[in-house]
C-alpha cells in the first residue's frame, strides 16, 4: 500500500468536503472520512493491481533487471504449459483399383513407393543453401582503360592497363605484353592500387573466364604409377591464347603510344624508398 498516497487522497477529500454550504460536525467528519478512505483505498489498489511492478528511473532505464522482475513475479512457480501445434494427418497408404474377376477389385498400395535399392553406406546430405552468388561490385577508381599497379603475384610491381571486369568479378588487365612482358592475366581488384592515369581503348574482342581455364593432369595407371611423367605434363601456353594476346597487343599497344611518356611509364616498376610512405601519395 502507497501510504503517502492515501494520505493525500485522504486530505484532499476532507479539505473540499461541504454539504450544501453547511459545516459538518465531528461525527458526521468521522463517517464521512472512513467512507471516503474506503473508496480511495480501493480505487488505489486497483489502479495498482493493473500496474507494472519495475518503475522507470530518469533516463528511460529499467529500475529492477529482467530476473529480478522474474523472482518478484514469483514466475517459477507457475506451471509452464507448453501449446503443442496441431499435426495434420498424413495418408500413408491409398486405395487403387485393379481390374480383373479374381484380383478382389481393390488393393491398397503405399502413397510413396520406396526405392528398390539402398546405399550400402550411409551418405551425408547436403544442407540446404538458399544464398545466392551476387557479382561483384568494381571501384569506382578502376574502370576500363585505367592504369593500375600490381601488388602480388610473379608481375607485382607493375603497372597494367585494366581492360574489363570479367564475370566472375577479376580484371582482366594487360601489359601490354609487347611493352613490359605482363600478359592476359585475371587479378583480383583488392591486390591493386588504381591510378589517375587512363587509356582510351578501342572497342576490345569478348573474352570470358573460360580462356583461362586448364585441363586437367591425365591420371596414372598402375604402371605408370611410379613413372616420373613430369616433363611430359609441364603446362604449355596454347596456340590461341597467343594468338589472343597480339590481337589484343595490336589494339592496345597504339593507344598507349597515343599519350606521352606513358610507355616508358608502363615499363618502369612501382618501388618505394626510405620515407616514402603509400597512403600519402597521389597516383
């Protein structure tokens, strides 16, 4: 019980009491004070029946914590009746009709036939996966024709003409290989760093991810298991891919003769001395 608030309410009543303009005497004020106690005493309580028993503390936070709450409640030692949901019933079986005199006219025969034949062990099933590929978003600094500089691999260091982005989300980017020997390759976009420098390109021939696509080794027998064939298998640069890098050589090399220094500039590599520092350079 708040007790400050039935005194209040309790002075309130008796401060504004009046009957007709007449003053009431001390019997008359005692019974009108016990009936007017009574109904605020039960007005309170059942405004405080419906009220939560955590307040509020200035700044919106809770002044009791969730298992404090838990135990004041007294919630452990309330049954916990969990709702079960409602299972459709399945029909496992059905019932066909068979033609013929002596076949008893129908036959009931499994809604699901099973398998004939059972894995002799047991093979785990893939989960399933509903994620979906979603193709690579390019920077905004790299775009077909810009100049970028390689950061890992055999050619790291170099700086290559970025021809397009591939499907797969790479760059495809070039040397060209007649200037500083980079060929056709697919880098990933994070091992480079973009530079403001640009080519204009002429319109370049379509070239997909399968280009660079290897076959694979031939298996061994058991003969020639313990035979070394590692010569034979040596991975060789075929005809077409030559073929495709001087048709792209041919359109990219004039190009780049087109802009001043930008030869040499292809030629030399990218190197860092003492008190050179990346991140405060503009490229």
């Amino acid at each position: 019980r708040d007790v400050r608030g039935q005194r209040r309410v309790r002075e309130a009543v008796v401060s504004t009491q009046s009957t007709g303009g007449r003053a009431l005497n001390s019997a008359h004020r005692r019974a009108f004070n016990s009936r007017c106690f009574r109904t605020a005493e039960t007005l309170l309580l059942n405004e405080m029946a419906h009220t939560s028993r955590n307040s509020t503390l200035p700044g919106g936070v809770p002044k009791l914590s969730r298992s404090a709450v838990y135990k004041k409640r007294a919630l452990y030692k309330r049954k916990k009746v969990a709702t079960v949901p409602a299972v459709k019933e399945v029909a496992l079986t059905k019932t066909k009709t068979v033609a013929g005199e002596k076949n008893g006219g129908t036959r009931t025969v499994p809604v699901q036939k099973s398998p004939r034949f059972y894995p002799t062990e047991d093979c785990k099933t893939p989960l399933k996966n509903r994620r979906v590929a979603k193709p690579t978003k390019l920077r905004g600094s790299i775009v077909p024709g810009s100049v970028v500089i390689l950061l890992a691999g055999s050619h790291r260091g170099k700086r290559v003409v970025v021809l397009k982005q591939l499907p797969s989300g790479l760059l495809l980017v070039t040397g060209p290989y007649k200037i500083n020997g980079v060929p056709l390759r697919r880098v990933d976009q994070t091992y480079v760093i973009a530079t403001s420098t640009k080519v204009e390109l002429p319109a370049i021939p379509a070239i997909g991810d399968e280009i660079f696509k290897r076959k694979g080794k031939p298996t061994k027998n058991e003969k020639e298991m313990f035979v070394d064939n590692a010569g034979d298998n040596s991975y060789k640069i075929s005809a077409e891919k030559v073929a495709l890098q001087k048709e792209i050589d041919a359109l990219v090399v004039p190009a780049v003769k087109k802009v001043d220094m930008l030869q040499s500039y292809l030629r030399s590599r990218f190197t860092l001395t003492k008190g050179q520092f990346p991140h405060e350079m503009k490229f």
